[in-house]
C-alpha cells in the first residue's frame, strides 16, 4: 500500500500543517520531530481519526482508492490501517486474548500472518489469559501491536509508541517491532521524538519543523547531513549499518563488514549475517591524512572527504563518505586548515568509540 | 348452585384499592424506565459526544425538571394535552382518548419529569470513555454501531443500571405533576403517592403510616444500591449487571 498526502489544515491556535508526503509501499517510514511539528495530527489525518474543516485542503490516496478530498471522506474502520497509540488503548472490559479476537474478529484483509506467529513474535503465550490493567507498559504495547498485526492491516501507523513506556522496557521493545519489519511486507509510519529509536529503525525519515518538512530522504543519507547535524554540538552523530562477520570470543569482540572495511565492536547478542547499527558520534572520530600505524585506536576506515562546515567557530564537522554511506567528524578548524583537507579527498577516519544502537540500555 | 364460600369474605372483584395504586405506580415506573432507555440513551450519547451548539441549549432543557415546580410541567402538560392543542387533537384522531387523567398521560408525564434522572448519569458515563479508546477500535475495523455496542455499552455497564435505577425511582415518587395531569382515578391513575395524599385527608393514618414507610424504605434501598455500585472503583469487575 503506498500512501500519499497533500495536506493544507489550518488549526485554531494559528497553526498550519503545510505538506506534501508519500509513504514508501514497504519499510518504515519515520515522522521526526519537536512537539508541535504537526507528526501526530500528520498520522491521525492518514488514518481519519482527524479530518480538517470545510477551508483545509486536504488530499489523500492509497493506491488508487481516495481516502478523501473535497467530496469523499473514508472512515478509518473502511481504510485498512492499523494504528498503535502511545496509550496502548487496550479494552479494558476485555481481557488479552478478547483484545486480540476483537481485532481478528474485524480482519480488514485476510492476511498470510499466521497468529502462532506473531504469538511467538511478541512473546504473546504468557500474557493471554492477563487482566489488561495486570501488564506492563511494555506488554501492553506488545498486545497493542499483535492486535493491529492480527487486524489484517495494510499499514501500520505508530504515534510515539514508545513514548509510555520505560526506558529499559524500550530497548527490549524495540527489537521486536525491527523483527516485524524484517519479516513483514507491511509499510508502517512510526512518529517519534527520539531520534535514537528511529536511527534504530527507520528506512526513511521525515524531518518535520512547524508544519512543514524540513528535510526528507533515507535515514542512512540524512542522518549524516551536515544541516541536521550543525545544530547537534556535542550529540552530532552518523547512523551506519553493518553486517555481522564474525565473532572472536577471545577479545570479546565482533568483526562488523562497513562497506567493505572492518569495524570492530562487542556485539555478542547478534548472530553472524545480522545486520545491526551503530551510532558513531562525530566528536568520537578524528582525522589523519596518512594511515595511523601503531595506534590503539581498532578502528581506522579509508573514506573520502565530502564536505564540512562554514563556520567561524573553533571546531566543525566534516563529512565523510566510503562507498553508500556516511560518517561524521569533528575536528577543530585549526586542524582542518593545517592537514589542509579538501572535499574528493581520502583520508583515514580513526574511530575512537562507537555504540550498538539501543544496546546501551539494555545492559 | 354456588353462591357463597363460608370462611372466604374478601370479595372476589374487589381488591385492596392500595395494592391497586401499588400495581399502576410499578407499571408507570416500568413503563417510563423502558421508554427513557430507548429515547434517552440515545440523547445521553448525543450530549456526550456533540460540540454542536444545540448541545448548550438541549442539555439544560433536559436539566429544567430538576428544579422546576412539577406544577408548571403539569400545567403545561396539560394545555397540551387538550383537544384544543394541535397534539392533544392528533392524539385523540389517532387514539379516540384524551390524554388528560389516563394513565398514558401519565406515561408521558413521567418520561419527561424523570428524563434528567435517567440522561445525567449516563452521560456522565459516556463522557469517561476515552475518544481513543474509540479511534482504536474505529482503526480495528468497529463501524460506529459496533463501537457503541462493544464498547460503550460494557463499560457503561454500571451507568445503565445507575441511570435506570434513578428513573425508576424518581418516578416512584412523583406527586405534583400526576395530580396536575392525572387526577385521582382510581385503577387509572391513582399512584401510590396519591393514594398517600388521600388516606392522610382522610385520617387513615394507619394505611398513610404502611405506605410511607414502604415507600422510604424502598427509597433508600434503591439509593444505598446506587451509590455502593458507584463507589466500586472503575476497571473493577460489575457487580450488578442490567438484568441481563
């Protein structure tokens, strides 16, 4: 299912939601964003839970089927989605297991999904016959997504859906929505603030400011821009993904594949041929124009200098590119001029630490 | 030839006038109870859920019984219910009756004196279920139907009963607008509150000592019920349920 949106609302308070987006028919889409960007009524408009005033100009399509404009107004139980709420919204007066027939019970597709399936998926056996004011924020959110899943949903919208819970029960909440992803071919819209989450997960990201978009793209590419990343100071940081190769139990460290270079990195909890990713800030890498030798730093990686900032202040970033994908560094303007760097350059990156996404909490 | 039974002297036609005024107060208050369950409910949702501007003027007409004498609404009543009134003549081409001193004058009557009784708490109940606890089962494919049976209504379990309760009640014990609309027909419309009236007029106080007592004790026991099921906690399992 791809969905596109051309949305023009105007809200009371003076606010407008002013753009133009279409939802990629597989992966996950993120909305991203401060509070106020307008991400929320965004997805509540995808799914008719909102629809404007007779002044808004407001289109949006699924394949071909108008979902509305001027003259059609489809409701949301007619448009095939599923949408996990930051509150779980969990029936109170039914149990999990009459929470999850009432969504199978009301299957707008008949999917392929077998429910032992997504049972075993989201751990789901232990919580059946639970009250659902017995779960945890995290199980509750767990329930809330089997649900949509059981629903048959065409696309999945999720608002903040880790929003409600702990910070330690998100880290283990978040490995199950990237196994849906892995194994579904089902397109879903995930609304965050926290841009670890989405560097986690997402494909594709939509940077949302006042109502309108500011940047858009794959999350790998514009996760590295020097424009999303000028404002950052300390926290600037490139979202890389890598390919486990192998593990050497010895050192406790695992070799990671980037783009045909060695990154090494205690990822124990992953299998061989997973893909994983990882975070690397751009104060933690530094610069040499020749190759570092005996240096303690593991990982050294040949990139190419792409570009880095305009700006007076002592130290700036400098993007770095090997193949697909990019990294960011922060050196100091004095370096930058002394080494003499210049974009099409090659240079070794010297990565002083990097950090498994989401993994940090976890332990 | 039989003509008489020895040792059995209560007259077969005629029973106790007040277990007759028992039988016709029940029945009204059955009566208007199941009326205002199919016309209020539905109002009660419109004013939970409504930010049409009529909401601001419907809801305190709904409220005006509350603190208007019962003589006014009788009056009124009244007036309508005469064949001079545009209703009171299309009731009586429809019907052949009049509607002044029946008991289905009574009837309506009573649905609109008790319908803040019934309205008011279950719109209090109604306006508790959380909007997106509807947008999540809108978005899990419930139409607005199956919403409101599903959902709504089980979780308004306790306001049902709470609201009937109220009604029924409150109907019980209606005096000023039965007198104005209803007189004082026995098997017709004589009421247990009338009946009441009378037998104090009369010095009966020995009946008027019976029936006020019934009334108070049946009063309170419905009131103690209402507001044990109200103090139970939400989420908790009901403990009384709408007779199935």
């Amino acid at each position: 299912m791809e969905i596109r949106a051309d949305i023009h609302l105007t809200r009371s308070a003076g606010f407008i939601l002013d753009m133009n987006i279409t939802v990629q028919p597989n992966g996950i889409t993120a909305l991203f964003g401060p509070s106020g960007s307008g991400k929320s009524t965004l997805l509540r408009l995808l799914a008719g839970l909102e629809r404007g005033t007779v002044q808004d100009r407001i289109r949006i399509t699924s394949d071909d089927t108008v979902w509305q404009d001027e003259t059609t107004f489809v409701p949301p139980e007619k448009r095939g989605i599923g949408f996990v709420f930051q509150q779980q919204q969990l029936f109170p007066h039914l149990n999990v297991q009459e929470n999850l027939l009432f969504a199978l019970n009301r299957q707008h597709t008949q999917n392929d999904l077998d429910a032992d399936q997504v049972y075993e998926w989201l751990n789901l056996m232990p919580l059946l016959d639970k009250n659902v004011n017995q779960l945890s924020g995290g199980e509750a959110q767990r329930v809330a997504i089997a649900r949509v899943l059981l629903n048959g949903a065409r696309c999945i919208l999720l608002d903040e859906p880790l929003g409600s819970i702990d910070t330690a029960s998100r880290s283990r909440i978040l490995p199950y929505l990237d196994r849906l992803h892995r194994n579904l071919q089902i397109p879903m819209v995930y609304v965050s603030h926290s841009y670890e989450e989405i560097s986690y997960l997402a494909d594709y990201l939509f940077v949302l400011e006042d109502g309108k978009i500011k940047s858009k793209g794959s999350l790998l590419e514009l996760s590295s821009t020097l424009e999303l990343n000028s404002t950052e100071g300390d926290s600037a940081a490139a979202v890389i993904q890598c390919r486990v190769s192998r593990h050497d139990p010895t050192y406790r460290l695992s070799e990671l594949d980037f783009e045909g270079a060695k990154i090494f990195v205690n990822a124990e909890n992953y299998q061989v041929d997973d893909s994983v990713r990882l975070r690397i800030p751009a104060r933690d890498v530094s610069i040499a124009t020749s190759q570092p030798v005996n240096s303690s730093i593991l990982n050294i990686l040949e990139v190419e200098v792409v570009s880095f900032e305009e700006s007076p202040g002592p130290s700036i970033l400098v993007r770095l590119r090997r193949n697909n994908q990019f990294i960011l560094a922060r050196i100091t303007r004095k370096s930058l001029n002394i080494l003499n760097i210049q974009p099409g350059q090659k240079v070794y990156a010297q990565i002083k630490s990097v950090a498994l996404l989401m993994e940090s909490t976890s332990e | 030839m039989v003509t008489s039974y020895p040792g059995k002297r209560i007259d077969n036609d005629v029973i106790d006038p007040d277990l007759v005024s028992l039988t016709i107060t029940l029945k009204l208050a059955g009566v208007t109870t199941f009326i205002l369950f199919l016309v209020g409910t539905p109002l009660a949702w419109w004013l939970a859920r409504t930010r049409h501007i009529a909401g601001f003027f419907i809801e305190p007409l709904v409220a005006l019984p509350i603190v208007l004498p019962p003589t006014v609404l009788g009056f009124y009543l009244l007036i309508l219910f005469s064949p001079n009134s545009g209703f009171g003549k299309a009731w009586t081409s429809i019907t052949g009756n009049t509607l002044a001193f029946t008991f289905e004058g009574l009837v309506i009557g009573s649905v609109i004196y008790s319908l803040p009784f019934y309205v008011q708490p279950l719109q209090v109940a109604f306006e508790s279920v959380k909007q997106d606890l509807l947008d999540a089962a809108a978005t899990l494919g419930a139409g607005p139907y199956d919403r409101f049976f599903n959902i709504v209504v089980p979780l308004c379990r306790r306001g049902f009963v709470v609201a009937g309760t109220l009604a029924f009640a409150h109907t019980v014990g209606e005096f000023g607008i039965v007198l104005m609309i209803g007189g004082n027909i026995p098997g017709e419309t004589r009421v247990l509150s009338i009946a009441l009236f009378d037998h104090v007029e009369t010095l009966q106080y020995g009946r008027a000592h019976l029936m006020a007592a019934g009334l108070l004790v049946f009063s309170f026991v419905l009131l103690l019920a209402v507001y044990t099921l109200n103090r139970g906690r939400p989420g908790q399992p009901r403990r009384l349920s709408l007779g199935g």
